[in-house]
C-alpha cells in the first residue's frame, strides 16, 4: 500500500472513530477527559485527509 492509499485509509478511519466517539452517550475519559480522547482523532483525521489531497494534488500537477 502506497503512501497516499494509507494516509487515506487512515483519515477514513480516525474519521469513524471520532464520530462514533461523539455519539456515545456513556463515554469513557482518558486522562480526565474525553475531549482529549476526540481531539486527537479528530487532528489526526484532518492532517491525514490533508496529506493525502496534497499528495493527490502534487501527482496531478506533475502529469
């Protein structure tokens, strides 16, 4: 799996846990929060949905 697909893949992903963590009504903490917990997801989603336009992008401006 190239690059690209895993950075894909992975804001896919984080993407599903953070949702599903923001419709749980009976959430656990982690570290004494849950926010803490939903904003990691939520960064890492973002910066890997981010790579993979930027990676998409640079592949078509070089063709």
């Amino acid at each position: 799996m190239n690059r690209k697909n895993l950075h894909l893949v992975t804001g896919i992903l984080t993407g599903i846990v953070f949702i599903s963590a923001l419709l749980d009504s009976d959430a656990g903490t982690l570290f004494g929060s849950i926010w803490l917990f939903r904003g990691a997801f939520l960064l890492i989603s973002v910066a890997s949905l981010l790579s993979y336009f930027k990676i998409k992008k640079s592949e078509k401006d070089v063709q």
